[in-house]
C-alpha cells in the first residue's frame, strides 16, 4: 500500500522547469504573440496598410524612393551593386523560400503529402487553382502589355489563410485545415517552378554551374555526416550567389538548400533516453564519472538532445518567426505600397487579376475537384461539402505575398503598379467574400455535420 502511494506522490511531482529571470517576464508576451497562428498575418495585413497610406501621403516620393537606395557589397574590384529593394527581393526572400522548401520537405517525409492517396484532392485542387487562374488571366491579357504576367493569380499566401482560419477558430474542421495548408504548399512549388521556367529570361551556365557545383558539395557533405551549421551557411551563401548570377532567380536557391536538409534525426528518442538517464545517474552519486569525463557526458547530452529532432524541423522552428514577423512584414514594406492614384484603374490587367484570383481560383479548384472525386480516384472528407470546398477556394484566391513577388519579376513601371493593385484588389475580395462563406456554412459548435448534402451524397455514391 505505501508504495503505490509512493508512486502516487512520485507522479504529483510538479515539472522541472528552467529558471525565470526578469528579462523572462518581459519578453513573455512578446514570445505568447509569436506562437499565436494567425499572428504573423495581421502583422502582414498591418504592414501592408502601412505601405498604402505612406505610398499615397505627402512622404509619398521619400517613400518610394527609400527602396531605391543603392546598397553595394564588394570585395577589391568585384563588387553587387543593387537597390535596398533587389537586395530584400532577391536577398531577404531567399529565406523565405528556404522556409517554403523546409515546409515541402516535412509534409513529402512526414506529413500529408507522404501518403499520395491522402494528398490527391489537395494536389489535384492545387493544379486546377494553378491552371484555370492563370487561363482567364491569359483569356483576358491576350495580345496586351500584361500578357505576361501570366503567373501572378496562380499563388496562395499561406499566412492570409492560416490567419483567417485562426479566426474562424474550432469551427474549422480539420480536414479542411489540412486540405488548405497542404493545397497552399502545392500552390508554392508551382510558383517556384513558374519562377525557375517563365521567368528566367537569360541563363550564365558557368554562374549555375558554380550553384549546383555548392549543392552537389552540401550533398556530400550530408552524406559523410558533417553537421556543422556555420560551415552550411557559407556554402548556401555561395549557391545563392551562383544562382543569383546565372540569371535563374536567386530565390529558387533557397528551395532547393530546403529540399536537401535531412527530415531525419541523427540521434534516436532511445539512444537520448539512455544519455538522459546515464547523466542522472552521476547526478545522483551513482556513478563514478569525475571530472572531464562528466563534462564530457554533459556535452552529449546537449549535442543528443539538440539531435533528436530533425534538421528540417529545427530550422523551420527557428526561422519561421523570423520569416514570419521580419521578412515578410518588410517585403510588403518594400513592395505593396502603391499611388493608388497613378495605379491605373483603367488598366484591363486590374480586373485580369481580380477575375483570375477571387474567380479562377475556386472555378479551377471545384473543377478539379469534382473531377477527381468523379473519377472514383479520391472522395471528399466526411466532415467537408463542396460548398464549403468552395468558399475555400474563394479563400485561396489570396495571392498577397507570391502575387507579389512574381509581379515585380514579370512586370515594370505603371503597369507594375496596376497589377499591384489587381493583386490587393483581388486578394481582398477572396478574403471578404471566403470567409462570409465559410461563417455561413461551416457548423456553429455543437451543430451536426453538414457533409451528408445531396451533391456529396451522390458524387461519393458513384465511387
């Protein structure tokens, strides 16, 4: 009897906790905000008011013109002479790709997209929110000077999703949460790919030599098992360089150095159980380590439990406020503020984009959808309909941070400006419109299921 009280008591302990020092308190709040899902994007939503108001206020040309501001790096008689904007542009977003290329690792290893029969309505939904987007652009722009912005509605910001989903809190059916995040992941590798194809307009193949020569080096390096962080960074440094000179995008640089970060953890949880409990017992008295041999074991167990997790996930938890709170915030900075009164209302590409996000999107996602499930190859969730289907495809349509990007790459001048304001134009309207939708269909807790409606009912049926 007294020692299953024993162990009652040994089971109440509390947990051990680290020290908390004044600095701790403070930083709390900050570090809670940092951890709050829809929090980098009202930070990005925020931003991009900010850069609206200044773009057309009477800072209006200070303004613009700070992006301009010619920063240089050069060494003897080399040197980058760029502006502070082509150097977050090319420089800064790198690692926001890396993050993207980290993301597309976890989920083929380790998450959704691991299972091919699981991921086939997000990925067939993805390539129909690709296709049909960039066709009404296309339909629209044939023959125009826009034309080739062609690939500007074709992306979804997954941080505008993931906040309103934040938002719409437990009444987001997980299924949906999943289908959404991994359909914004697949949107991600197509723009990457429209980025490395359509807009790479000349090729320097001793400069993309050099980058896949730094990729082919970091691979072997992996292979032999060197893990020194710093040692890493300088070689991705070099292979942003290589890609950055060669004319292909310096940004498709981070996604592969992403896509080559192991998704496997060196040390085991079992082998770290054992270094755990080895360092116990010295703590306790009950070994003899003294001395250098006992730092030694301490030193393991740090090297252990910083190698139990993955590097993929390791450096997507570190970078991802960093992306998620700088980079991007700082990127809308630089890039969504627009004279709204020199934006070109009248020009055709502002409603091109509007149609192509707030419409394509959900047209190419149904579509495509429909046709998968038709087809007997996938069926809907159990706790999702095609119209709740649809109104996340209205909320696909927010483009924001890729549109972005893909504009400054395909477009210059006033008509860069009028796509701008087409991308936020219809970047709004997807989120306004998407999330009445989805508060309307979605069940209020407590409430039954809606996926029993007669067209999921039927469609499933033909399975």
């Amino acid at each position: 009897m007294e020692n299953v009280q024993d162990k009652d008591q040994q089971t109440l302990l509390p947990e051990p906790r680290l020290p908390i020092e004044p600095v701790d308190r403070l930083i709390e709040p900050f570090s809670r905000f940092l951890h709050v899902e829809s929090a980098s994007g009202i930070v990005l939503l925020l931003v991009t008011v900010v850069a609206l108001i200044l773009a057309n206020s009477s800072f209006s040309d200070s303004y613009l013109r700070f992006w301009q501001t010619p920063l240089s790096l050069s060494v003897g008689s080399w040197q980058m002479n760029y502006s502070l904007q082509h150097w977050i542009n090319d420089g800064l977003m790198a690692v926001f790709f890396f993050v993207i290329g980290l993301e597309v690792k976890r989920e083929i290893v380790l998450g959704e997209l691991k299972n091919l029969r699981a991921a086939i309505i997000p990925l067939v939904a993805a390539l129909g929110g690709m296709v049909i987007p960039a066709a009404f652009f296309l339909l629209l722009q044939w023959g125009e000077a826009g034309q080739r912005g062609w690939g500007i509605p074709m992306a979804t910001d997954i941080a505008f999703v993931v906040g309103c989903l934040a938002i719409l809190g437990t009444r987001v059916p997980k299924s949906l949460r999943i289908l959404l995040l991994t359909l914004a992941i697949i949107d991600d590798i197509g723009a990457i790919l429209v980025i490395a194809i359509g807009y790479t307009d000349e090729l320097h193949l001793n400069a993309l030599a050099w980058g896949f020569g730094g990729i082919g080096l970091i691979g072997l390096l992996l292979q032999i098992g060197v893990r020194s962080l710093p040692l890493y960074v300088l070689l991705g440094l070099g292979v942003w360089f290589g890609f950055h000179e060669s004319g292909v995008h310096a940004t498709i640089a981070g996604v592969i150095l992403g896509l080559i970060t192991p998704a496997q953890a060196w040390i085991s949880q079992g082998l770290l159980a054992e270094f755990v409990q080895k360092l116990g017992d010295v703590l306790q008295g009950n070994s003899g380590l003294l001395g250098d041999e006992r730092q030694a074991l301490v030193e393991s167990v740090t090297v252990a439990a910083q190698e139990s997790t993955s590097p993929v996930e390791r450096l997507e938890a570190a970078l991802h406020p960093w992306v998620g709170f700088g980079i991007m915030p700082v990127f809308a900075l630089a890039n969504a503020g627009i004279p709204i009164q020199g934006a070109g209302f009248r020009e055709s590409i502002v409603m091109a984009l509007i149609v192509g996000l707030a419409v394509g999107k959900p047209v190419g996602i149904l579509l495509f959808s429909g046709l998968t499930v038709l087809l007997g190859w996938a069926k809907l969730p159990d706790d999702m309909t095609w119209g709740i289907l649809g109104a996340s495809g209205i909320l696909a349509g927010i483009g924001f941070t890729m549109s972005l990007f893909i504009a400054g790459l395909a477009l210059t001048g006033d008509l860069l400006d009028a796509a701008k304001l087409g991308i936020l134009l219809g970047s709004a309207l997807s989120a306004v419109v998407g999330m009445l939708l989805l508060v309307w269909l979605l069940p209020r807790p407590g409430q039954t299921s809606l996926s029993n409606t007669p067209l999921t009912t039927s469609l499933i049926n033909n399975q």
